[in-house]
C-alpha cells in the first residue's frame, strides 16, 4: 500500500472515529455531561490558556516528568550495568528484587505523602519507581547479552579494568537495549504523573481530577488530550534521537 | 635460536568441565625468531587457536614458560586478528583501527593520524569513515590487520584471518600480508588450516598434532620471496606437508 494511500486511510479512521463521538451526545445518545462532544474542546482549551491553567499545570507535570524520569531512569540504568556486570552483586540483589519488584508504583503513594509531604518531591518518587524497574531490566538484560567475543577484543587490546570494560564495550554495545527500556520507562512514566499528582500535588492530574469532580468532562478531554501530545511530542523527539545514536546499525 | 623473540617452554593448557578434565595443550615447546613468519597447521581442535589465546593473554596456561623478548615497557607487545574481523560496530572505521591505541597517552588527533596510516598500510586510506556493516568481508579484515599493526606490537598472532574469506580475495590478502610483513619487518605467528596458505606465507611451517597438541613436525620453507603462485617449490612443499599430516592422523 502507498504512503499516501495508508495516510488517507489513517486520517479517514480519526475522522470517523471524531464524527462518531461528536454524534453520540449530539443524539442523545449520552448525557453530554458525561461525553462533552469534540466540538467543544477547543473553546476549553481556549478558556484554560487564557486564565493561565493551562500552562501552569502542564509546566509543573512536565517538572515532575522530566525529574521523575531522569531520576529513576538513572538509577536504573546505573544499577542494571552494575547487576549486568557483577555477578556478586546480582546474586546479592535478587532477592531484594524479587520482594520490591512486583509492588506497583502506586502502592508506594503512602509513603510518597508520608516522606515528602504533598509536595512536587512526591510526585517524582512515585514517577521514578514507575520507570526505574523498566530500565533497570532493560539495561541488565542489555549488558547481559553483550556479545563475548567484542569482550575479548578488550581484552586483547590490553583493557582489563571494570571501567575500561565498561565504557569501551559494554555500555555502547547495550545502548540499544538500553535505549528500548527508556522509550518504555517514556511512556510509562505519563502514567505514573497522573497517579502521582492526583492525591493532590498541582499538575494536569490535578486539574483532572478537580474538573471531574464539578462534572467539568470537557476540561478533564482538554488535559487527555494535552498528555497524549506531549507524549507524541517527546516519543518523537526520543526516536529521533535513537536514530542518531544507533546512526552505527545497518 | 639465535635471536628468538617467543620461547614457550613446556607449555600445558588443561580444563575441567563438569567433571571431565580437558587436555588442550601438552608439554608445547616452540621458539620464534624475531622477524620470522611462522604458520601453525593442523587438524581442527588441536589447540592452535588457544595456542595465540594464550600469549596474547585470553587464556592461562596450566603449565609451562612462555619468555617473550620484546621492547621493554611496550604495553602491547602483541596484538591478535582474530578470525572473525571482530570490528566494534559503533565506531567508525578509523575509530575501530584507533582503539588499541587509547590509553597509550596519544591525544586523539595523534591516534587519529596514526590510524589513518594504517588504514593506508592496508590500502584503505579512503574508508575511514565508514561504519564497519558497510564493508565487505575482506574489508573488514583489513580493517582488524590494521588495528592490529596500529599499536606498533612487535609480534603479529592471527588466528585464522582469512579463512572465512572466498579464495579471490584470500589470495589477494596473503599478498597484502607479505608486502605488509616486509615493509614492516614485524614477527607473524599466524594459525590456518589451509596448507596452500601455509607454504604461501611461512618461513617455517609447524605441524600441531594429537590430543592433546603439540609440535608434531616443522618444515622450513626456503622458497625466496616475492613468491609467484603455484611456484613449484611450494607446490612440493605443500605435498611434502600433506603426506606428514596425513601421516600423523594416521598415527593416532
């Protein structure tokens, strides 16, 4: 199938897809309180721009993204390379992971008011836990599966040190590996802001939550829609960015 | 040996897997002249490639000497091919020949120059900034000879490099390897299982055999160089090998 025929076909579905939620509360078919028709979206938008709430709340959950992300990724990067190297330290940890791993990112929100109080600092423990387990099994996988014999080559070449090992071979032959667990850990971690920020640390699941409980439906479809952009915006930008790194690939 | 730059000396190499106790190597004498191009042949599993393994610091030998004479302070005193080319596919050709060189104290434009000297040792000079999937097989295997030659290590081990090669560019290479050892004079102890490649390359011939391994027969070949193909001297050279071989399987 051509590119512009499959574009057609694409952009065909998402009109359909539109018309028919426009048409279900037009027909009354639902309480448009509860579906608020596409058509009005954009005027909510409009309305949450223009007193500032907008850019407010989307500018704190990006705070807590980026943090949340960069924290936990880098823990887990940082301890997957160590788990994938060191076999001690893998056996030391196994347990450990086996107790804390199935525990899910939301069960920790007692604790995350508790430590941090209802504070930003919250929102980005809870997002980080959500994203570092991703990454830490990507990136010990990764390192696990780095082919012997470029070790070798190392080796041969008179590198012996952990370190040498480390930045010469191990952790540019895994990149790739390590990169899918962060495109993952990418997506996981819009989750895990709007989890974190519904116990009431400001942000777009904040707002959420405060506009569904005035019924406000067509401003809770504004900051849907509003994640799933930002999503699109930042997976792109992250593909782009793979595709540099990974320019080495055939 | 007058001026011998290798001398291994009752050299044992022996393994335990899950109970059974492997023999690789046993009681291996061998001397190299410094300057000498010597091949190993033999059967497949008789340790030739653990041989290089094991002096180029792979492998640990269970038993034995191995006294190396080379340059005092040299940090790679050896560098080894290895059969498959074995580039890092995330560095750029130039960056791959330059490897070895990193942590010699050589900044990155010296290592950079050095590198591309080499690639021009090996006729390469134009693809240095290629990534190594966009070379051929042959390409890429002069690619791993000229990282090898760019840390200056005064011995070259080459484990089987050109065996994964079709015979055109073979042949082509084993040329590219004579002009390169006499313009740089270094010490080749190069490992096949190609007889022809064998008396083609060497100055001296060494037959591993039995198993566990060891020098079962050397045979010198005194056939002057540049030597044209299918030289007659070599062609008997080669039958002379054959029939040892032959003999020795036949011995076990």
């Amino acid at each position: 199938m051509s590119l512009v025929r499959s574009t057609l076909l694409a952009a065909a579905g998402l009109l359909a897809f539109l018309l028919f939620w426009e048409a279900m509360p037009r027909l009354g078919l639902i309480n448009p309180a509860f579906l608020p028709p596409p058509s009005t979206i954009p005027a909510a938008f409009l309305r949450e721009v223009s007193l500032g709430i907008w850019p407010e709340a989307v500018l704190s959950s990006l705070s807590h993204y980026v943090a949340g992300l960069l924290a936990g990724a880098g823990a887990g990067v940082g301890l997957g390379l160590l788990s994938g190297m060191f076999r001690p330290f893998e056996s030391f940890t196994a347990w450990i992971v086996r107790l804390l791993r199935p525990i899910p990112g939301l069960a920790w929100v007692p604790f995350a008011i508790i430590w941090f109080g209802v504070q930003p600092s919250a929102a980005v423990f809870i997002i980080a836990i959500g994203v570092f387990w991703i990454v830490f099994f990507a990136t010990q996988g990764a390192v696990r599966g780095v082919d012997r014999d470029l070790i070798e080559v190392a080796q041969a070449f008179g590198f012996r040190s952990p370190l040498a090992r480390l930045t010469k071979i191990l952790l540019p032959a895994a990149t790739p590996g390590i990169l899918v667990g962060l495109r993952t850990a990418l997506g996981q971690a819009w989750m895990a802001v709007v989890a974190a920020e519904i116990f009431g640390v400001p942000g777009v699941g904040q707002r959420m939550m405060q506009a569904s409980s005035l019924l406000s439906t067509d401003i809770v479809v504004v900051y849907m829609l509003t994640m799933a952009a930002l999503y699109g915006l930042f997976d792109s930008a992250f593909v782009a960015l793979q595709g540099w790194l990974l320019r080495w690939r055939a | 040996m007058a001026d011998a730059i290798i001398d291994i000396r009752a050299l044992s190499l022996a393994y335990e897997r899950g109970g059974v106790r492997n023999v690789i190597l046993s009681n291996l004498d061998l001397t190299i002249a410094r300057g000498e191009f010597v091949v190993i042949v033999g059967e497949s599993g008789v340790g030739k490639s653990t041989l290089l393994r094991v002096l180029i610091g792979l492998a640990r030998p269970s038993a034995g000497k191995v006294r190396l004479d080379t340059r005092p302070g040299c940090r790679t005193p050896m560098a080894l091919v290895f059969q498959d080319a074995r580039l890092l596919p995330w560095r750029r050709v130039i960056d791959n020949v330059a490897f070895g060189l990193e942590g010699s104290g050589l900044s990155r434009a010296e290592r950079r120059a050095k590198a591309a000297e080499m690639l021009a040792l090996v006729g390469l000079a134009d693809l240095g900034g290629r990534w190594p999937h966009q070379l051929s097989g042959g390409q890429r295997q002069r690619v791993a000879i000229a990282r090898a030659l760019a840390v200056e290590p005064d011995v070259l081990l080459m484990d089987e490099p050109f065996s994964a090669l079709d015979s055109f560019t073979r042949e082509g290479l084993q040329d590219e390897l004579q002009r390169i050892k006499a313009q740089t004079g270094k010490t080749v102890l190069f490992v096949t299982h190609d007889i022809d490649e064998a008396v083609t390359l060497a100055d001296r011939v060494v037959v591993l055999a039995g198993s566990p391994g060891r020098v079962a027969a050397e045979v010198r070949i005194d056939v002057p160089r540049p030597r044209p193909r299918r030289d007659a001297a070599l062609l008997d050279a080669a039958r002379s090998l054959r029939a040892e071989l032959s003999r020795r399987s036949a011995d076990l």
